[in-house]
C-alpha cells in the first residue's frame, strides 16, 4: 500500500524556461503599453500645474486692478509720477523692478514686496552703486539691466564694491518662486541664472501699455493700462502666456522684465506680435541643429503641444499652433477693434 501511494504521489512541478521566458514577455508588452499611458497621465497634470500657475497671474493681477485700479507696471516704479512717469528717478523710494514685483502682495508674497518697500523708504535708491573701484582701475563700461549689474574696469577683471537696494537685495532676488516654474518647462530647473524670479510665463506687454510713454519714444517706460482701455473685450486678449524660463543662453525674469522677458516688446523696444513656439529644442542659435528652429527670446515658448494662456478675463485656455497669424496679433493687441477668427 505504501508503495501504491508513493507511486500515485505528485511531485510539484516548477516553471520551465520556456515558459518563464513567456511570462518575462508578456510583462514587458504590458510595461510597454503601461508606460505611455502613465506618462500621458504624468503630463496632464503637470500641464494642469502649469494652467494653475497662470490662471494664479492672471486672479492677482485683478485683485492688483481692484485695489488699484490700473494693472501693474510693465517695468519701472508704481504708481507713476505725473509727468515723469515710471522711471526709477521718479520715485526713489518706490519699489522698482518688473511687473511680478508689483504683483507679489497679490500672489501670497507679500513680506517679501514689504521687504523691498522698507528698505528702498529707508535709503532711496532704485539701483545698487559702486561704492569703491578696485585700486588702480578706471571705470569704462556700466552693465547695468536684469540683475547682471556689473562694472568693467581697464585693466582690472575684478568689480568694485557694492551697496546694494530694493530688488537689488540678496535676499529678495535670490528668493525661488513655484508659482513663475511650470513644471514641464525643460528649461526651468536648469537655467545658469535661477535669481530674479526666473519665470515660465510671460506677461503680454501689449495689454499692460496704456499708450502714455515718458518719453514717448521709449515704450518701455510706459505707464500701466487700465481693464477699461481693452476695448476689444477682456475675453478676447491675452495677459499671459507660456515661455522657456531659459532661452537662447538668456534667463527670462520677472522682478527686472526687461531684456531677456520679452513678450509684446522686442529687445529694441518696439511692441510686437511674434507668432509663439511649440516646444523649441532649448539650445542656442549657434548650438541650434540645421533646419531646427531653437528656442528664440524674442517670442513666448510651449513645451506643450498648445499654448495655455491667460486672457484678460482671468481665464486660461490652449492656443493651437494652426491659428493663422492675423489671429494671434488680434489676441495679443487689447484695442485693435478686430474680432478673434474661428480659429481662435
């Protein structure tokens, strides 16, 4: 009997390699088919950070409007001077710098912007100085924009020493802001420069020019536009929109806007409408492959496969890259008198 039994029992069986080498396939078709999904769905939401960052921008700038009635200024002093208008020397003891400056007690940054206040009421000067050149060097060239506030000197590599004020201020310009980094931005956490409140969204100078300029022929200097003055509908004009915090070797700011933040108004300080770019590679004209078109400072940027904006409204939505030219300069200009196309 014991041997009948013996004989009748099973023996467990393992897994042969043929079929081990089957499971191991099957696992990896799943994988496979798992991981674009997973990635889609890591996008979506980072584009959904992304779209809150700017509808954020766009919620501040109309509690800014309400409690001030005008929108901040694009760059310079708020609120401007009579007839000297926003320039640093109108006000010296006014927080200067770029239009997220103005913005910060309305996007949970307040301290910070009383920071600047108290310190530039204190000893007004909108600018930081040299105090001392180094012994034996003559001054001959002054750099003086978007943070890279150096001297030159012949014959000497070295700066002098500074007295630094407002923006100017370590503490302030090296303090990082979530809100301004979307993150699919492949430029945002690499950018050499991360100091000045380094930003992935753009501020559409267009809708922010109120046409009063001092001087006239310096549209930079121009004193903020009011809702009022966007006749063409708050619905129908863009505020914000996306771009590479880092573009063609040049950070993109937002407390000292001018230069490399350029979104309506071109390094030589002439309004534009310059069609946006769907994810650029992020390199340089000279490091730009053949018959690419790399990242250009001069336009807003999407790592998206449409543009997410804020129009003047307070809402956000996608751009796709096929609107027609025409639309887009439509979008971008507050008082044209042109209605949107169907492809908006």
């Amino acid at each position: 009997m014991n041997v009948l039994r013996a004989k009748f029992r099973r023996t467990p069986a393992g897994f042969t390699l043929v079929e081990l080498l089957v499971a191991i396939a099957i696992i990896g078709v799943l994988v496979a088919l798992l991981l674009p999904a997973v990635q889609a769905a890591r996008e979506a939401a980072r584009r959904m950070k992304c779209q809150n960052n700017l509808k954020q921008l766009a919620l501040g700038t109309h509690e800014f409007h309400e409690a001030n009635g005008s929108l901040p200024t694009f760059f310079g002093i708020y609120p401007p001077v009579g007839n000297c208008g926003v320039r640093s020397g109108c006000n010296l003891a006014a927080p200067y710098g770029g239009w997220f400056l103005h913005l910060l007690p309305y996007v949970e940054q307040n301290n910070l912007h009383q920071n600047v206040a108290d310190e530039v009421r204190v000893v007004p000067r909108n600018a930081r100085i040299t105090l001392s050149a180094p012994t034996g060097c003559r001054t001959v060239a002054d750099r003086d924009y978007n943070g890279n506030h150096t001297r030159s000197y012949t014959s000497c590599d070295s700066p002098g020493t500074y007295e630094e004020h407002g923006i100017w201020v370590m503490s302030v310009r090296t303090t990082p802001f979530a809100l301004l980094r979307c993150p699919s931005d492949p430029t945002a956490q690499k950018g050499v420069i991360s100091n000045w409140g380094i930003t992935s969204y753009l501020a559409n100078y267009n809708a922010f020019d109120s046409g009063v300029r001092i001087p006239a022929n310096q549209p930079l200097w121009t004193n903020p536009s009011r809702f009022s003055q966007i006749t063409d509908g708050l619905s129908n004009t863009l505020l914000f929109a996306e771009g590479y915090a880092y573009c063609d070797g040049f950070p993109r700011i937002a407390l000292h806007s001018w230069y490399y933040h350029n979104f309506g108004l071109d390094w030589y300080q002439t309004p534009n409408t310059t069609m946006f770019q769907t994810a650029p590679p992020a390199k340089t004209k000279l490091q730009c492959p053949p018959g690419r078109e790399c990242c250009d400072n001069w336009r807003a940027q999407t790592p998206h496969i449409a543009m997410n904006a804020a129009l003047a409204d307070g809402s956000v939505r996608s751009v796709f890259r096929e609107i027609s030219q025409t639309t887009w300069d439509n979008a971008l200009q507050p008082n044209d008198g042109n209605a949107l196309s169907n492809d908006w």
